[in-house]
C-alpha cells in the first residue's frame, strides 16, 4: 500500500529505525498509512490539507459562532446559511460580516493553527439563524479543509507509532494488547499520548 496523506515520509521513517535496504519497504509503508489514519483517529481532525475546495454543513447553537472542520486559508472560502429552514443556503455572508477565529492562527501554545470558527461581527446584520425545532444544518461552508502543514510533534508521533507497528511484526502472535491506538505492543509509548495530546479535538478548541 503507498502511503497517502501520511504524517512521515518512507525514507525519514528508514532513518528513524536504522533500515538501508528496500527489502522491507511495503512493510514500512503500510505502518506510516495506519499510524496516520490512528493518528487522525485518536486525534478526531486530519493533519493534510485536501487538494480542493469542498462544501459541508454544520449546525450551531450560538447566534454568532460556527464551529467548522479545520481549514488554513480564506481562499475559496464561501459561507453560506439557511435563512428560512428550507434546506437551501441561499443567504451568502460577505468577508466583511465575519472573522476567522483564532486570531493569529494561535491557540493552545500552538502556532499556525488552523481556523475552525467562524464568528460573524456583531455590527453586521446576520446572526445565524437558530430555530430549535428544526433539525436541519444551519450554515453551508466551502472552503480547503484541513492543515497547510502537519505539525512537527504530529510528525514525530507518526515516526514513533509507525516504527512500533512495523516491529509488531516480530511479537508474539503478532499482537499484545490493545489500548488507545487500538493493537499496540506491550509497552505502549506513552510520549506518543503527550504529542498527540494537545492536539486533540476538544483540547485545541478552547477559544474564548
């Protein structure tokens, strides 16, 4: 399997375990491709950017704030609400009705943080339409999901986990427990958990 959208490279996870040869590529490529998907996993966000603009839908409970999937750039951003629960999004805000939060694209310590918030201005005349009894989305946001670039403690922790699932194949029975990651061996790597930590979903979302 080759490795799609994964958090190291084959010749920097060959380096990290001291292998020279090829003869155990596949392997190696197969362990970057599900620590990155256990990552994305454990995580509840992906660390890749998508290759295009795309449309989801999103509920909110806030009159002013919606929280969306990450994205790092403004650029092809459409944001778009339902203004009567017809589930057509026909109201388009303009730029200057709304901001991306966070600001400076820092939160939690972490620098070059995506937006994941978008908060309209007080001063314009939209608030996100809020009926209660309705269960349909309330926004509709185009934009290029995802990280401009995976995090450095991202990288690091795919390097760790992907060097442990590819020396699984040496255990005993192939497996030896399971735990957070799902199969791991049985010394877990807790600095593995402290990387990933502050990037959870639900840990970086603390904007004021």
């Amino acid at each position: 399997m080759a490795i799609v959208n994964g958090y190291c490279t084959l010749s920097g996870l060959k380096s990290f375990v001291g292998i020279g040869d090829g003869n155990d590529d596949t392997l190696l490529e197969d362990s970057v491709e599900a620590a990155s998907r256990q990552i994305d996993a454990f995580c509840g966000r992906v660390f890749y950017a998508d290759a295009g603009v795309s449309a989801r839908k999103y509920y909110t409970n806030d009159p002013y704030r919606l929280r969306v999937d990450d994205f790092s750039t403004a650029t092809g951003l459409i944001v778009k609400y339902d203004d009567n629960d017809d589930g057509t999004y026909e109201t388009t805000v303009a730029a200057t009705d709304f901001q991306l939060l966070p600001l400076n694209s820092i939160a939690g310590g972490i620098i070059t943080t995506p937006y994941y918030i978008i908060e309209l201005i007080s001063t314009s005349v939209h608030e996100w339409p809020l009926d209660l009894s309705s269960n349909r989305a309330t926004a509709e946001i185009t934009a290029k999901w995802g990280w401009s670039a995976v995090p450095e403690p991202i990288r690091q922790a795919t390097l760790m986990l992907s060097s442990e699932l590819f020396a699984m194949r040496n255990a005993p029975l192939g497996v030896a427990g399971v735990g957070d990651f799902g199969v791991v061996n049985i010394q877990q790597n807790r600095e593995i958990t402290r990387l990933l930590a502050p990037f959870r979903k639900g840990t970086i979302l603390g904007v004021a």
